[in-house]
C-alpha cells in the first residue's frame, strides 16, 4: 500500500497534463498549433547518407535516422509489410483488465477514441524502424487523444541523460516520459535505442540499392527505346549532304521512314539485350532483404499448408509479435493509461488504472488449446469412475485441471439443463 501511495505522489507530482489545443482564426494561434519545425523532404538517397544519419545518431541527433524511416515508407514493398506487421498487431484480440470494474469498463468504451489505432501503428512502427515510440497527448476541447510525433526533432543529450524535442517556437523543451504530455518508449533499449534490434540501417541499404536498380533500368529502357543512329554515306558525299542528313536523323520521329540514296546505310547501335538482368536481380534481392529484415523470416511469407489466413501469424516471426505487443502494452499501461484514468477519473483513480494486452497467440494454437481442453473436460468423468472403482476415495481436481488449461472461473452453482 505504502509503494501504491508513493507511486501515486511521484506521478502527481510530475503531472503536467496534455497539450491544449484551441480553436481559433487567428493565424498566428492556428500556426502555433503545430509543435515542432516543418520535416526536411530528402528525395534521392545515397550510401554516404546512411553513414551520416548513424554518426549523428550516436551523438545524439536523430533527425537524419528519423528521414531515412520516413523516406522508406516510399517504397510499396516496405509499408506493405510495415502494415502487416504493425496494423495487423492492433487487429489481433486486445483485452482490457484491471481490479476496478467502472475504470477497466470507461476504458473498454474510450480505448479507440482516445488511442486510435492510426496512431499506435505509427508510434509502434518507429519503435521498430529506430527503437523510440514517441507521442503527445492533445487535449482538444474534451477530447483527450494521443498522436504520434516524427522522431525527427528528437535530441538525445548524454551529459544530461536526457532527451530533448525540438520546437518551432519554443526551441530545445526536455522530455519526461509519462508526465502526461510526452510519451517516450524505447524498445531498442535505453541505451543507444537506435543500434540494436532496430531495422533502418538494413532497409536503407535494400531500398537505396533498390531506388538505383530502378532508376538504372528506366535509363536502360530508355535507351533501348533510343538507341544510337550511325549513318555512312558514300565518299563523294559533300559536307551540306551529310549535315542535311544529320539533322533529318536528330528529327527521328515514331515510325520515320528515310529513302537513302546508294552506297548510303542507315544502323542502330543497341547494347547487349541481357544487361537489363543485372537491374531485375538486384531489386530482388532487395525485396528478399526487406521481407526478411521486417518479417524475420522468408520460408513461410507467401503463406501455404499448414498456416492460417491470418497475414500476421503467417508472415511474421511469432517472437517478432510477440516482442511488439509487449511493447506496446508496456508503453499504454505505464505512461499512457494511468493518463486517461487522471483526466477521466480523477489522480485516486490512477492506482486503480486497468492495464491492456494483446494474446498473439496463432489461431491453430488456441484451436488446439481448445481441442486439448475440450479433451481433459471429457476425461473427468472417466478418471472419477475409474478412481472411485479403486475406493481410495480420491476425484480429480477439476478445478486445478481447468486452471491448468487457461479455462475463465467465477463463483457460481452448475445447473444442469432439464431433461425433456
């Protein structure tokens, strides 16, 4: 009780509550609804910026990382399989529980109003891309909303311990997760969250290598379609002749005919019709990097026997889910929630906060639970006769059995149905 009592001090006083949002006309109000700077747009990526943005992070800086994971979701393959695995999460059963029946019930009714599920997709993706989910909470009106903030003006100061966002108006303000306002998570660990079990480095290496790929098979393409004219003409061809017909050939149209005088030839210079090759496997081979990078694992990624339609399960490795629902439960139940409880409730209700979770567990698991349960629950009967023969007076212990097989209990008297 004593530590319940001095969490609930702690939090109270470290409170500082959403940001308000005002509705109004005026232009400079309207503009001063937007915290941070305008995003930097880099649109032609090269290996050298890979370079770049890890030096930066590791001083803290994670502007140049943050534009390399907004630059990725360019390429279809990547949000593809950014969505399935991040949106496909929030869709698997989600479940709210807590001690007190009124909060763990306004929460079950508020939970996609006040946490959109838009919004958790962008925060848990950048938990993955670059090991920090980052948010605000807005309070607009009466609606109190958490929405996910670019990681891009994120400053990580070693000599303080402390992060940093940087502002439009207001510059460098410092950060303390769960105060209401910010909400800061880091999956990719405390320390130096941006290097380990993170994606970025390795999508951007695929995906720069693929933008190439692409950009050089259009060129090549381009010049199949234009490939270069040689004309020769004969020897005692005059210089006004072989400029008149350099400019007939620099005029070539679609479908241009040219009737050439004798001992004149006319010839298009192609390259070798193979090298397109090259482009095609290395975009391949991209496509296998990111699939594997994201989904860390390729064997079952076109799905087949023995799997589910469920794109989540069928795709992505389940302790990649797993790890990514413990994630975000962690971030809801420890800064965001107790939040709620305090703007909805009141601080005394904060002790009391329901908590959320997602069950990863695959479809054809919990069938086989079922199937396993349904099988013990039969048995019952069979092992009481067997054992009431033997006359040691001893039963099966039916409810330490449906303990064991995960089965819901509540206090309650069985009654069977009538017979007819």
């Amino acid at each position: 009780m004593a530590n319940a009592f001095s969490s609930l001090v702690d939090f109270v006083r470290s409170y500082v509550g959403p940001r308000t949002i005002t509705q109004s006309d005026n232009p400079l109000a309207r503009w001063r609804r937007n915290l941070t700077p305008q995003s930097r747009v880099q649109t032609r990526l090269f290996f050298a910026d890979i370079e770049d943005a890890v030096q930066e992070a590791d001083n803290g800086n994670l502007g140049p990382a943050a534009r390399l994971c907004s630059a990725l979701r360019s390429d279809g393959n990547i949000t593809g399989q950014l969505s399935t695995r991040y949106d496909g999460l929030l869709q698997l059963p989600r479940f709210i529980e807590g001690s007190e029946e009124k909060l763990t019930a306004g929460l079950r009714e508020d939970f996609d109003r006040v946490f959109p599920s838009s919004e958790l997709s962008l925060i848990a993706a950048d938990g993955g891309l670059l090991g920090v989910m980052f948010g605000e909470f807005i309070q607009e009106g009466s609606r109190l909303v958490l929405r996910h903030r670019n990681p891009e003006f994120l400053q990580y100061r070693r000599s303080e311990d402390r992060w940093f966002i940087q502002t439009q108006f207001d510059g460098l303000v410092p950060i303390t997760p769960g105060d209401g306002h910010w909400v800061l998570h880091l999956p990719g660990g405390v320390e130096h969250p941006w290097r380990a079990k993170t994606m970025w480095r390795a999508l951007s290496r695929a995906f720069i290598s693929k933008e190439h790929a692409i950009f050089f098979r259009d060129a090549w393409n381009q010049s199949m379609a234009h490939p270069a004219k040689v004309a020769k003409t004969k020897q005692a061809a005059t210089d006004d002749q072989r400029h008149e017909f350099l400019a007939q050939i620099n005029e070539w149209a679609q479908n241009a005919g040219f009737v050439l005088p004798p001992e004149w030839e006319l010839t298009l210079l192609q390259a070798n019709i193979q090298g397109y090759q090259t482009f095609a496997q290395s975009i391949d081979a991209a496509d296998k990097e990111i699939v594997l990078t994201i989904n860390g694992q390729t064997p079952t990624t076109e799905g087949g026997p023995g799997f589910q339609n469920t794109a989540v399960h069928a795709k992505i490795r389940s302790d990649l889910i797993q790890s990514d629902a413990n994630g975000m439960s962690a971030m809801l139940n420890e800064q965001c929630i107790p939040v709620w409880a305090n703007e909805r409730y009141g601080w005394g209700s904060v002790p009391s906060s329901p908590r959320v979770r997602w069950d990863t567990t695959p479809p054809k698991d919990r069938k086989a639970e079922a199937d396993a349960a349904n099988t013990a629950a039969q048995a019952i009967k069979g092992w009481n006769e067997a054992l009431a023969a033997t006359g040691t007076g001893k039963v099966v212990d039916a409810v330490l059995l449906a303990q064991t097989y995960g089965i819901p209990l509540r206090d309650g008297v069985f009654s069977p149905p009538a017979n007819n």
